[in-house]
C-alpha cells in the first residue's frame, strides 16, 4: 500500500506538471518608483524597496505596502502603484526568491541593463531551495515594513497609518506574519489594516480531468496535515483514526517531497506551472497574453517550497480566530487557484473581531488576480478598495481622538 501511495504521489507530480522549457528574459525588469536599497545583517544582497508618491508627499492620506502572489513579481504593478500614489504613498518589493530578491533574475537584469540582449532564466526556481518554512519571506515583509514607515514619517506627520495591499500567497504571509506579530511588534501595530486579495486560506483545487486523481491526494494530504499531532473537535474514534492516517502519510509525504528536492532529482520532479493556472489568473486575454510572454515569472515550484506553503496555510488556519487586524477580503467563489472556502474559513471566524472588517465575496467568477481583472472590473475593485481605505481611516481617527479624551 505504502509503494502504490508514493508511486501515486509521484504520477501526481507528472500530471501536475507544465511542459518544461528553456526560459529566457530580453528586457530589464519594470522598474517603478524610487528604489531604496535595505541592506541585510548576512551580507545578502540588499532588499529592494520600491517607493512612489504624490504630488505633494507631504498630503499622502495614508501609506501603503503591496504584497505580490506567489511566483510573480512587483514590477507589474506598477499601473496599481500609480493609481494609489495619487492619493497615499506606495511602496513594493519582491518577495524572497521573487523577482529582484532572486539572484538568478538580478544578474540577468544587470546583463540586460549592459547591453545582452537576452538572458536564460528557466533556473530561478533554484532560489527557492532554502525555503523549508516561509520565514525568509515574513523576514522580508518585516524589513519592508520597517522601512516604508521610515519613510512615511519622513514626510509631514509621524503617525500617517499603514495599510498592506496584498495578493494570494503574499496575503498569506502578510497576514500570518501580522498575526504572529500583532501584540509584539512597534511595526505591526502601526499597520490598521490589510487588503485580502485571494488570499491563500486554502489548497489548490485542479480543474477538469486532471483533478480527477489530483484533488482526492490533495485534500488527503491537507487533511493529514491539518490532522497531524493536532486533535479536532471529532468523536474519540475519529480522532483516532485521523491520527494513525496522519502519523501515516505526513511523514511519508514529508520524506518524499524533500528527496524529490534533492540535487540530480530535482530537475526532473521540480513540477512546472500547468497551463490551466494562467487561464485562470485573470479573465483579461490581454493579461492572459501578458503573463505567458513574460520571463520574470518563475514557472516552477521546488516541491520543497510548495511544502512549506501548505504548512504555512494550515499553521495559519490553527490560529486564525486569533486575527485582530481590520481587514477588507475580496475572492472569487470559483477561483481553483484558492478556493474560497479558505477565505471563508477566515471570515466565519474573525468578520466580528473588529467593526471595520468588510467581505467582497465574487461569487460568479473564476479568476485570482483581482487587480489584474478585465475592465471596467479592475477600476471598479480598485474604487472599492479606495473606499475601505477612506472608511478605515476616518474610522482610526475616531479611535485616536477617543483614546486622547480618555
């Protein structure tokens, strides 16, 4: 039984798989903003955070930190960063082993910028080996963080609030770090709310025919996972059960993915993105068209890596009543990249913990990346998000003023 498991675990990864090919960029990464270089305690390269602002900085309303999804990169958001400098100040950056925070994408931009007129880049996904946990991301998000507050303050007064705009895996880390840090840190606690964009609450759910033996290994997986050493609310023979299957299969799949990141196997087994996920990012062709042409995507995922997510999700997922950050979450009801359930998950269990949280369920639609929607869709979610941003803030003034009085 154990052997066809792992056999099936390994077709799984066959199936999932995208085909496998050479990956080259030809143009410099998209810059936008000021880029601030924040140099690092271990000598790494320097994180770079990227900053625009108003007119008139000094009449920024607020502060804001975009937190990109998983395998992509902030560079492409520079029309979103523009439409919020109008009225806030903006800051970005790429996430570990993202874009610019990826070795192997930072010396093909310097080759670009000299004049190569192309560069291979299919091996970036590389930089993700060292992520067993998503700590090195939440390390990241922090030193951003502290940074665009720095700057914020710099510019007329010191308490402007700090909002995080943030997207499927970022939204992740973004909230999981606010959790874990929301009574301890000076950082945390200057930011009043987050923008929930997709967030990944919950595990890939495969569309079509390929989700046929994909989702039943899948939802074990996580069920084992949510399960292992960590007793429900179930009957005594549940229990049991979940955890004899759990001490089972976790360590099983534990192993398995982990030697399936090893060197002289990991070329082979590294799964890369399936051409469905693109379909389903964004219900704009033009996006669509966009997304495949572009070469600062990463396009594969070290089983390691996508290990380390699920642990997050369901690390995350123990905790979550405990989140006490306002927030504004926004999901698409069809989207098999993160299923909604997640973000439902989320808010049965934290929409009462502060008056200011708000649901923009999208029940008919199927696609992840909101921001990234067909117009007049996009405007019409960036209006709204605006307008939570407004109330949120007149909302925390109130609170200020009142807690001076008292």
């Amino acid at each position: 039984m154990r052997y066809s498991f792992v056999a099936s675990i390994v077709l799984l990864v066959a199936m999932l798989s995208g085909c496998v090919h050479r990956q080259f960029i030809t143009q410099p990464y998209p810059r936008w903003g000021e880029e601030i270089p924040i140099h690092q305690a271990d000598d790494a390269s320097p994180l770079l955070l990227r900053i625009l602002q108003p007119t008139e900085p000094s009449n920024a309303l607020a502060c804001l930190l975009l937190v990109h999804g998983m395998n992509e990169y902030m560079g492409r958001y520079s029309e979103i960063a523009r439409y919020f400098a109008q009225r806030f100040i903006v800051a970005g950056f790429d996430l570990y082993a993202h874009g610019l925070s990826n070795p192997i994408l930072q010396r093909a931009d310097r080759a670009l910028i000299a004049g190569a007129a192309q560069q291979e880049v299919g091996d970036a996904y590389l930089a993700q080996i060292p992520l067993y946990d998503l700590e090195p991301m939440k390390q990241d998000l922090s030193h951003a963080l502290k940074q665009l507050i720095i700057s914020c303050d710099e510019q007329g007064e010191s308490d402007k609030p700090i909002f995080i705009v943030s997207h499927s895996l970022g939204a992740l880390i973004a909230a999981s770090y606010l959790l874990s840090t929301q009574n301890k840190s000076e950082s945390a606690r200057r930011v009043q709310g987050i923008i929930l964009l997709g967030p990944a609450f919950s595990v890939t759910e495969v569309p079509g025919w390929r989700g046929w033996l994909a989702n039943p290994l899948i939802k074990l997986s996580f069920h084992a996972e949510e399960h292992f050493l960590s007793p429900q609310n179930e009957s005594l023979p549940l229990l049991i059960i979940n955890q004899i299957v759990s001490l089972i299969i976790v360590p099983l799949l534990d192993g398995i993915f982990e030697v399936l990141s090893w060197p002289g196997l990991r070329t082979l087994f590294t799964p890369a993105t399936p051409d469905w996920v693109v379909d389903y990012l964004t219900d704009s062709e033009h996006e669509k068209a966009r997304i495949r042409a572009d070469g600062w995507f990463i396009r594969r995922a070290l089983l390691r890596y996508v290990k380390a997510i699920e642990t997050e999700i369901i690390h995350f997922r123990h905790h979550m009543s405990e989140f006490a950050i306002p927030y504004y979450l926004i999901f698409s009801g069809r989207d098999p990249i993160t299923p909604s359930w997640g973000s439902e998950d989320f808010a049965q269990l934290t929409l009462q913990n502060h008056p200011d949280n708000e649901l923009l369920p999208l029940p008919k639609l199927s696609h992840h990346e909101h921001l990234f929607s067909s117009q007049p869709l996009r405007n019409e979610i960036l209006k709204k998000i605006e307008q939570w941003l407004d109330r949120r803030r007149l909302s925390w003034q109130h609170e200020k003023m009142t807690e001076l009085q008292n």
